[in-house]
C-alpha cells in the first residue's frame, strides 16, 4: 500500500486548527497539527512531512521565523497562511522561502486544491496514496537537454543542478522551475500570469507577488543583472 500525504499544519487557533485537520484527513492526508511554531519545528524535524502549512501569527516561532528555519534544513514546500491578503507578511513569508500562501479564512477545497498543485510542481502525486515529495525529474520537463550556458551560469537540465562561475548554487524546487522556464526561451518576455500557469499550476488568477518574491529570491543566487524586468510585462532572462 503506498504511503499517504504527511502534513505538518502550525496554528494556535484551536478551532480553525482541528476544523482543518478533520478536513483534510477527509481527503485522505495524514496530518500532524501543532499549536506553536516551537512543537512545529520539533515535529518537522521528528518526522519530515511531505509538505508544511504555517499560519504567520502563532506563538513562541512565529510563521515566518518558523519557514526559515525548515528553509535552512529542507527543500520541503511550504504554504502560508495569513489573515490578511494585503499584509506585509504575506511577502516576509514568501522571502523567507515559502512556495505559496492561502489567505484566511479559506474554503477547504481550495486549501487541498493548492496543497496538491504545489506537491505536484515537487513531483508528488499531490494526494492520498502518494509516495514522498522531492524534485522529480520527468515532472520538472526541460525542453533541452544537457548542460545550457547563460554568461557564468550553467543549468543542467538533467541532473537538475545549477552552477555559477563553477561553483553549485542551491535552488529550491520552485526556484529551479522557475529559472527551467526562463532558460527554454532565453530573451523571451514571460508574463506573471504565464509563469503562474506554468511554474505555480495556477489554473485561475492568482497574486502576482508570489512571483516578483521569487525571481529576486533567484536573482539573489543567480546573478542580479541575470533576469531582466521588462516594465508593465514580466520578466526575461539575458542570453
């Protein structure tokens, strides 16, 4: 029998806590709640889940605090919670190393709905009966193969690796999609609502900020100048 979805769910609201939980066991996860982004972090480094759902404001480790220290130690994915779309802490989260957030208060089927796409960019099935997650090869689907040169910047699409200067610079899955889909039409202008689709499986409109946290998070590791900003149209990455 294959091995079930493990999430770890942090959030100090009791009620919204154990409603999520029984909702999605529902749907066939298996999940492990805690109350304080402390007991999170020692859960997560008890028993790596698949994926981990943080709410920002808990006691003890706050959200973000919490993601970054997952960050330093797994490429996990991470989804934050925040109560408020438009909160300053929707963005720390993401530049902390978070793959995605959910607002509150959320509808349960959306909430499973985000968990499986972003398991799925991981090459997890995204649901009951799936296997761990990690960076799958095939799911990832480079359209060249081999080694891509871009200045100091080598991109192995096989074995998912990328270096710079010679030297192996470390990408989160989300990240090494991201930068796949600016290498296979260098020069080539991606809107944020193309890379949504395409790197976060956004099949409906989502929050472009997502996107702009993440390509100065690439930038960071790959070169400032590397991935240019064209105003009022997205983004491209310098032949």
């Amino acid at each position: 029998m294959a091995e079930q979805t493990h999430v770890l769910f942090v959030e100090d609201d009791d009620v919204i806590r154990e409603a999520t939980q029984l909702a999605l066991e529902r749907d066939g996860f298996v999940v492990t709640a805690m109350p304080d982004g402390l007991s999170g972090l020692e859960a997560f480094r008890a028993d790596q889940p698949d994926i981990a759902l943080l709410d920002v404001m808990v006691p003890g480790l706050d959200g973000v605090s919490l993601c970054r220290r997952i960050r330093d130690e797994s490429t996990v994915p991470v989804i934050m919670l925040s109560a408020r779309a438009d909160s300053i802490d929707v963005v720390l989260g993401l530049e902390a190393g978070a793959d995605d957030y959910v607002t509150k208060p959320f509808d349960g089927a959306v909430l499973v709905a985000r968990i499986r796409a972003v398991l799925r960019r991981f090459g997890h099935a995204g649901g009951p009966g799936s296997g761990s997650a990690g960076t799958a090869e095939d799911d990832l689907e480079p359209v060249s193969t081999g080694v891509l040169h871009f200045g100091d910047l080598e991109i192995d699409t096989e074995g998912m690796e990328v270096r710079r200067g010679g030297d192996p610079v470390a990408l989160t899955p989300t990240e090494m999609r991201l930068l796949l889909e600016f290498s296979h039409a260098p020069g080539t202008v991606l809107s944020r609502d193309k890379l949504l689709e395409r790197v976060w499986d956004y099949g409906w409109g989502g929050d472009t900020r997502v996107v702009d946290v993440h390509v100065q998070r690439l930038r960071t590791k790959i070169g400032q100048d590397r991935i240019e900003t064209v105003r009022g149209f997205g983004y491209k990455l310098k032949g």
